[in-house]
C-alpha cells in the first residue's frame, strides 16, 4: 500500500478572536474622517489592497483546511476498517453508519472541520468587507463632490 501524503495543513490555527481582530481592525480602518475627507480618499486604496491580500490569503487557507478535512475523513474511515476494535469496543459491523459517526465523532475530523468554518466565517467576512470598501469609496466620492459644488457656489458669489 502507498504511503498517504497529508495535504498542507493552513499556515496557522485560527480561532474566533481571529474573526473579532479583523472585524475591530476592518471597524477602525473604515471609518470616515470628515476633517479632512481627500486624506481619506487618499488612504483607502492601500486599505482596500491591504484587505484583498488577507482574502486571497485566507482563500489558500480555506482551500487547505477543506483538504485536510477530507485527508482526515478519508484517513480516519481507513483506520476504522482495518481496525474497528480501536475505534468501538465489541463490534465488528462496519456499515456507513457506523463508519460515519466514527469519522464524524473524531478529535482529528472535529478540530479540522472547525478551523474549516471559522476560515470560512472569516473569508465570507472579508468579501463583506471588500464590500464596504466599494461602499466607502462611494460615499466618499459623493462626499467630495458635495464639497466640491459647495466651494464652488461659495467661490461664485
């Protein structure tokens, strides 16, 4: 039998105060400064590069832990039909049931199966705040222009 490679694991472990970190940083960085909106406007295109770069990263990531999910199901069924006794005591059946809640029930599957959704939680995070990004550009675009006609009826008079 060929020895199975295990997928690359996501660069690090991500939790939810990973998800609450963006988020205060995303709430930070987006705010609008009304002192001085061209300062603002100025800012937000590394802004918004700095938050594509962490979702293209976090979109790898994704991709990781989904195929280690899949490693460690696939891994974990294997173990189970060569060796059932190590995984329930004082049974021998091995149909898709059981087979299931083993893989299912599983330390290794449960751990890879909730780093799979908290990086999900946070790339569906940072699509959201690529959204906003879009959004602030805007109202900061509509902002300016305001001001722009402003001065100019002010310059007019």
């Amino acid at each position: 039998m060929e020895e199975i490679v295990q997928p690359e694991k996501p660069k690090k472990v991500y939790t939810e105060e990973t998800l609450d970190k963006l988020m205060a940083e995303f709430n930070e960085r987006l705010k609008i400064d009304t002192s001085d909106l061209f300062a603002d406007a100025a800012a937000l295109p590394s802004t918004a590069a700095y938050f594509a770069g962490l979702l293209m990263e976090i979109e790898l990531e994704e991709q990781r832990a989904a195929a280690l999910l899949g490693f460690e199901k696939s891994t974990l069924v294997l173990e189970f039909i060569e060796s059932p006794e190590h995984f329930l005591r004082g049974t021998r059946h091995r149909n898709m049931q059981i087979t299931e809640a083993v893989y299912r029930s599983h330390p290794r599957y449960r751990q890879a199966e909730e780093q799979l959704l908290i990086i999900s939680a946070i790339r569906r995070g940072l699509s959201q705040i690529m959204y906003a990004i879009d959004q602030k550009r805007d109202m900061l675009n509509r902002l300016l222009e305001s001001k722009n006609n402003q001065f100019q009826k002010e310059t007019k008079k």
